[in-house]
C-alpha cells in the first residue's frame, strides 16, 4: 500500500505543476524545467502504480476485462517497476532541483533589473 499512497502524492505534484505551467507567464527556461519535471512525476506515477497494482486491483473481476496473458503482463511488470524505482526517485530529484535553479535564476534576474530601473528613477 506504500506505492498506492506514494503515487496518489506524485499525482498530486503532476497536478500542481500542470495548474501552475498553465495559469502562468515564466519564462522558457521555467517552462521547459517544469515541463520536464511534470514528465518525471507522471514517470514515477506509473511506476508506482506499476508497483501496487497486482495487489491493489482485482485483475479477475469480469468488470477488468483481461486476458490471462494482460494479467500476467501486469504481475510482471511489478518487480521490474520496484528495480527502477530509485532511478525514477532521483530523475524526478533532478528535475525538481533543475526547476528550483531556473526559479532563482529567474529572481535574480528580476532584482537586477528592478536594481537598474531603480538607479534609472533616481538619476
């Protein structure tokens, strides 16, 4: 249940990221860090989900609607996943910590330019 509980928290920051790369006016440089940050959490989403679905869904239940080669294709699909789950961590790692320095590349740039409009009033 750690990976059901881990992924509705991944999904959770897709969400967020999403709303904000929408309702927004950064520049490229944010855009294409958090664009890549949105992909690393939608990656690592799956993979946890991935994880807990054998133990999560009922892959019987007639409503599903798989075969026995899909069910036996998810079941496998879950060892594989929790291998690569660390790598996902520290992609999305990454990417967040890529999007946090355009953020404050960004700030600094924004002071600088209200630094030299406040030189300009003044003169």
């Amino acid at each position: 249940m750690w990976a059901f509980e881990a992924q509705k928290t991944a999904d959770e920051v897709v969400a967020a990221l999403t709303v904000h790369q929408e309702t927004s006016l950064d520049g490229e440089l944010i855009d294409t860090k958090r664009n890549a940050a949105i992909q690393q959490a939608k990656e690592l989403s799956d993979c946890l989900s991935q994880i807990h679905a054998p133990d999560s869904f009922d892959l019987h239940d007639p409503d599903w609607n798989l075969t026995e080669e899909q069910i036996a294709a998810i079941i496998a699909a879950a060892p594989r996943a929790e291998r690569e789950l660390e790598q996902r961590i520290s992609a999305m790692r990454k990417s967040g910590d890529e999007l946090d320095a355009a953020f404050h590349s960004s700030v600094e740039q924004l002071r600088g330019r209200i630094r030299q409009i406040d030189v300009s009033v003044v003169r």
